[in-house]
C-alpha cells in the first residue's frame, strides 16, 4: 500500500492540507465538532516550525490570526456556530483590511448552543453576511474528507491571491466523518502567495487602486511602515470621510471579487444535461443527493444534481443556464431555507425551485430526497 | 569657532491649541497665552529646562534651532 | 515646523492631531515616542497597535508599522503579530475602557502569558471619543453622560489587575510627571516579558468640566497634586491614600517570555527529531 493513503478525519485532513498549502499559524479556541482542527494544528505546527496558540476566546483568535498573517504567515482560524458569531467583528475587520486569513467554520445545530455534536448547514447566510456593513467574501463548501484536504488549499490560495478571508464551510458529517484520503505530492500542489509590492518604500500605497483591484501586500517588519485601520480608509491606508473615496473603496472591495468569480467559482454537476430535475445540494447532504440522483435513474426517473463547492460568490451564470433546461429544481439543505433563497433568486420563474430543508441534527437522507421528487414528480 | 550650537524655545502657533499647560508649570515665566495662543514673553528667563515640550500634548513648543554666539 | 524628535518619528502630514485643547494623550503618546528614541529602536521594527477610542488614535501619528484594530481587541491582534514575527517590538496603546472593559479579557490573558509586549493605558477616566460616558476607572460618584447622578461602580485598579494577572513589568505615571512616565516606558520595552504602563492622563473636555475640576491646567495640577510615589504610599496608612495616584514601580520580575517558550518547543521537537 502507497503511504500517502491514510484514514482520516475531515477536520484532520483540513489541518494537513493547510500546512501543506504554507499555513504557519493557527490561533484557535476549543468548540465542537470543530476542536480537532486546534489539536492537530497544536501538534503539527510546531513540527514544521509553525505556530499554535489557543486564544483566550474566539474573538481574540480571529485577531491573532489576522496580527499574524499582517505579520507575515499564512493563518487560520476555526470554529464552530456560537464561536462564528463572535469572530464576526474581526472578521469584517479582516475583509476591510484586506488580509489574508482562512476561518473554517464546521457548522453545528443552531441556534445558539442548539445541538453541538449534530450537523447543520445553518450559516449559509451568515458566512455571507455575518459582519456588518457590505463586504466580500469567499466561501467554499467541502462534501468529503478528501476535499477538507484539497479546499484548505484552495482556501490558502484563494485568500492569498485575492487577499481576503476566505470562509471553509463545513458540517459536522465531513468534519467527523473518516474515510480513505490520499495525499498528492506536494510538488503537485498550486500554491499562491500574496502579491507583493515593487515600488520603493516610500511610493508603497498599501489600497492602491490597481488594475486587478488586488493592492501588492507588505508585511510588517519589512521596511514600509504603513497603517492599517478598520476606518473607511483612502490609498495611503490612512482614514478618509470623503464620499468619493468612500464609493470609490467600497466598489473596489466589492469588484475585486466580482472581477474575478470565474476564476473562484468552482461546482460540480452529475447527470444534469438531461435532467428535468435537478437537485441543489452541498457539503455533506450532496452526497445523499448524488445518491438519490442514481436510486432516481436506475428508475428512470430524470434527475440530476448541481453542487456549488464555491457557495459565496454563488455559481450563479451555469445555475441560469440550467434554469433554462430543467423544470424542477429542489433545493436539499440541512436548514429551514438559506441557499433556497439565493436559487429561487436565480432561477426566478424559469422552472419551479422547492426546498427540502431540515434542521433537526440529523442528516439528509436519500430516501428523504427521494420522497421529494415523488412529491415534485406528482405536481408535473 | 566662534559659533557655539544652542537650543532656544520655539513656538509652532498652528499647532498650538492653547490648553495654558506649557504657561502654568514654566519655572521662570516665559510664556504667556495671548489671544488663544501661546506666546513668548520673557526670553531672557527661559532656561532651557525643556518641560514645556515634554508637557505640551500639540507639539506646539520645542527647544531647537542653532543661536548665534559670535 | 517641528522638532526633530517629532520630524523623526511622526507622520507630519498627519499633525496636528484630533486630540481636545488639554487633552494629555498627545503628551503620552510623545512620551512613548521618547522613550522609543531612548533605546534607539529602528522604526522599520517597531509595530505600533491600538484598539477603539481616543486613545487609538495614536497610530494614525506615528511613523511606524501601525495598526487600528477593533475595540478591545489590540492585545489579541498584537498577540498574532509577536507570535509571528518575535523580532517585532510590539507596542499597543489603549485606553481605559478598552483595556479594562471590552478588553478586559484579553489584558488578563497577555498579562498571563507574559508575551513580550509593552501596553501603555491611557487612563482618562472617561469614554471620551463617544462624549463622556463613565468607564471601569470612572472614579465612584463622578458624573458621566450614563451616570448622571454619580457612578455607583466600584473602579478597576489597572496596576493591580496587571500584577495579579502575571505582566512582570507594571508602572503608573501621569501625563504632569512626564519624565518619569518616559522612564518607566523605557523600562517596559527593555523587560523580556509583558509590560504595562498606566498613563494618567486628563480628558478636560468630558471628565472635567462635567465634575466641574477646571480646565487643562487645573486638571494637571490635580495630576500633581494626588499624586504619591509608590515608596512614599508604603509609609502612609490606607486612608491616606483614599484618591490618591500612586505612581512609580509597582511590579519588576523576570519570568519565562511566551515566544521564547513556544520557539523552545519547536527547537525541542526539531531535537527529537534527530
């Protein structure tokens, strides 16, 4: 047997595909189900002449976790629902600043406590748009052990080139669950590093206006002693009321990922050219899907699953396009209707959106899913 | 030779807020506010004692510059 | 038109800052930058942080790497910054309600870690930036914008909390006793270890005037005046040091350094390792 092939947690898997991708700090704060990430990152770390802390609550290692990465490394920091909702001041912090940082949220029952050690998909909503004030945001959703591994990467890469946080949405089922992974060479591995200024030191505009709207990033400690601060701030860095600048930011922090969705936005389709209906799925309930998709044919039945592994910014132009061709699109999530609201956006009367939501910790079954599109067969 | 580097007070009346601190606490009565500013008055007092920088909290008055001794 | 101190290390296109007529915090943040002359530091190495409130302002006018966090919350960014990059000279610079109230938190946390970080509190007694209302060092029965018939909350002692909590180096001075202030300054930089200095400093605009002490000048005076060196109060029975600002040395001890004890680690498994 290959030795890159182990059995593995989701949430073990994420940690060694983060170090793989170039993360050197972890500051984290012990919630279930997403502790394992602080205790393989306690162990692992240090290993590799990285650094683990455990903050003294969530608040404080989402901020260590951006000082660090300010300071150079490539950071993390993960939770769980009630710890999300604490990060969210400093993660809005994170996205105007524009700094590279990858928070992994492993969603549980909600709200509040809710149910800690049962899944959910709850945060689809709040991921997007937890922080106040308008902000961008990546968030991409893993539906396997295999991809907890490979989107820490992508979740490094991502908040690297564009920099920006980048939220790694998971469940409590790819989280916990354990399957077979096998880890790529690393020679094989993309991995990106934040652009970094050419000018001299003292040109060096830390919010330049370029032309891919991604400014070059400096470390502290390297020479250009800039400011970075939480005010609505112009070029320079420094704070600035005026309208125009205010506008003219905003857009630019809004535009940096609208300019370039096509390279972020990743999904998965199975079955869909044909598919009269298509389920909408992700994390670990589109593996139910995909199961219900084949129960579904081998009776004949024409179904077909859309999976967006890219939630925020939503795959929206290939959903339109199926929009077009299907006639029912059902909508299976572990919530009372989030990711539903931005597909009936989409599809709006192209074809008949409905929601299988459930929020009662237990996943989605496929047997579930089937009875849906019965019940979806039946209206016609 | 015969210049000799020297320090004298020196007032920054835009940056001057006129709080009274550096007037109140001059061991020898230098300073004066006049219209909101801080002015110098007494010149010759001045000792070079330097509290009035350290206190200042606008940066406004300083020890500096180079006096002619020929 | 400046000194050359003020030249060197503040970014001139920045001054005059926003600080009230009186206010003492540009005079605790000079002293800061004294203090940082004094040990000769390269700005380049120097990373400046600051949390929410007037006290944070501070970064905008200093010319190093200088960073504006959220309220609270400067200890815990400035935690990540010196974890990654131990070469760094971590300064933040707080205030009284975002040290000791939102804060409060992660002050006792980096006083128990003794990571190598110098905080500077600038106490003003006040939430000043949001016009007045009583802090954890609102004095009992001053008046506030939200007491206005006399705080009943018992007060933070800031030293106190700092020693109690394991920072190794603690000091109290006032904006009126500036050149001890720089001292003690001096002191917490050169400690290997978590430092905190209290700045006693005056807030004319909202402490003043609502408790009717004066002006800037009758506040500094206020400063002198209840003032009591720390080897003077050891003398004196508690009851005559009701009110007062004890100032000086409170705490100077050495104990192991955070960073220094997480690199151990790292060069103990490298060493396993072998």
């Amino acid at each position: 047997m290959k030795n890159n092939v182990f059995l593995m947690q989701g949430n073990e898997a994420c940690i060694y595909g983060a170090i793989d991708a170039g993360m050197r700090f972890f500051a984290g704060y012990p919630i279930t189900p997403s502790t394992e990430l602080a205790e393989v990152s306690a162990q692992e770390l240090p290993k590799v002449g990285g650094k683990f802390i455990q903050m003294e609550d969530e608040i404080a290692s989402m901020a260590a976790t951006i000082g660090a990465s300010l300071a150079g490394l490539k950071s993390m920091t993960a939770t769980s629902g009630p710890g999300f909702s604490l990060k969210q001041e400093n993660l809005g912090f994170a996205c105007m600043t524009e700094i590279p940082c990858v928070v992994v949220n492993v969603q549980r029952g909600g709200p509040s406590t809710g149910l800690p050690t049962a899944p959910a998909q709850g945060e689809v909503m709040q991921s997007r748009w937890g922080t106040h004030g308008d902000h961008p945001i990546i968030v991409i959703s893993p539906s396997s052990v295999m991809e907890a591994y490979m989107f820490a990467v992508k979740a490094f890469n991502l908040s690297e080139k564009y920099r920006t946080p980048v939220v790694l949405l998971m469940d409590e089922v790819v989280a916990h669950m354990r399957e077979k992974i096998e880890i790529p060479d690393k020679s094989s591995l993309e991995i990106i590093n934040r652009k970094k200024p050419v000018v001299d030191k003292d040109k060096y505009l830390p919010y330049e206006d370029t032309e891919d709207l991604i400014p070059p990033m400096a470390n502290f400690g390297e020479g250009y002693r800039f400011h970075v601060t939480g005010l609505t701030h112009d070029e320079t860095g420094f704070p600035s009321t005026n309208p125009a600048n205010a506008s003219k930011q905003i857009n630019r922090l809004l535009n940096k990922i609208e300019m370039h969705k096509e390279d972020i936005i990743e999904f998965d389709e199975y079955l869909t050219e044909d598919a009269e209906i298509i389920l909408v799925s992700f994390g670990a309930v589109a593996r139910s899907a995909k199961s219900a998709v084949k129960e579904a044919r081998s009776q004949g039945k024409k179904v077909g699953l859309f999976r967006p592994m890219t939630i925020w910014p939503f795959p929206e132009e290939r959903l339109k396009e199926l929009g077009k061709k299907a006639k029912h699109f059902i909508v299976a999530e572990m919530n009372m209707g989030q990711l539903v609201l931005e597909v009936e956006r989409i599809i709006k009367s192209d074809a008949v959106v409905h929601l299988l939501g459930k929020a009662n910790g237990e996943i989605i079954t496929p047997d579930e899913i089937m009875d849906k599109i019965k019940e979806v067969e039946n209206i016609g | 030779m015969n210049k000799k580097v020297s320090t004298k007070v020196i007032v920054n009346k835009a940056w001057c807020k006129g709080c009274g601190i550096c007037v109140a606490f001059c061991p020898t009565n230098v300073l004066e506010i006049k219209d909101g500013k801080v002015e110098i008055v007494n010149p010759e007092a001045c000792t070079r004692c330097g509290l009035c920088e350290l206190r200042c909290p606008d940066f406004a008055i300083y020890l500096g510059g180079e006096e002619d001794e020929k | 038109m400046a000194s050359n101190l003020v030249e060197k290390y503040y970014r001139m296109d920045k001054l005059p800052h926003i600080w009230c007529a009186g206010c003492t915090h540009g005079t605790s943040m000079n002293a800061v930058v004294r203090a940082i002359d004094k040990l000769g530091y390269n700005q380049d190495e120097v990373c400046i942080v600051s949390g929410i409130g007037c006290s944070s302002r501070a970064t905008g006018y200093m010319d190093f790497n200088t960073l504006h966090t959220t309220h609270g919350r400067a200890l815990a960014f400035a935690t990540g910054i010196k974890m990654a990059n131990p070469k760094l000279k971590v300064i933040v610079i707080t205030g009284d309600g975002d040290a000791t109230a939102i804060g409060g938190n992660h002050f006792i946390h980096a006083c128990r870690r003794n990571i190598d970080i110098t905080t500077i509190v600038f106490n003003n007694n006040i939430y000043g930036m949001t016009g007045g209302q009583y802090s954890p060092t609102t004095p009992t029965s001053s008046l506030g914008t939200t007491a206005p018939y006399g705080n009943i909350d018992p007060v933070f002692n800031i030293c106190n909390v700092a020693a109690a909590a394991g920072a190794t180096y603690v000091a109290r001075g006032t904006a009126y006793h500036t050149q001890a202030l720089i001292n003690s300054i001096v002191k917490g930089l050169e400690n290997k270890g978590f430092s905190v200095i209290e700045a006693v400093s005056d807030c004319p605009t909202y402490f003043g005037r609502r408790n009717k002490i004066g002006d800037a000048v009758e506040m500094m005076k206020r400063l002198k005046e209840l003032s009591v060196n720390v080897k003077a109060a050891e003398k004196l029975p508690p009851e005559k040091l009701e009110g007062k600002i004890i100032i000086g040395e409170i705490k100077n001890e050495t104990r192991p350094e955070y960073t220094d004890e997480y690199q151990n680690l790292i060069d103990r498994l490298k060493e396993e390792e072998k």
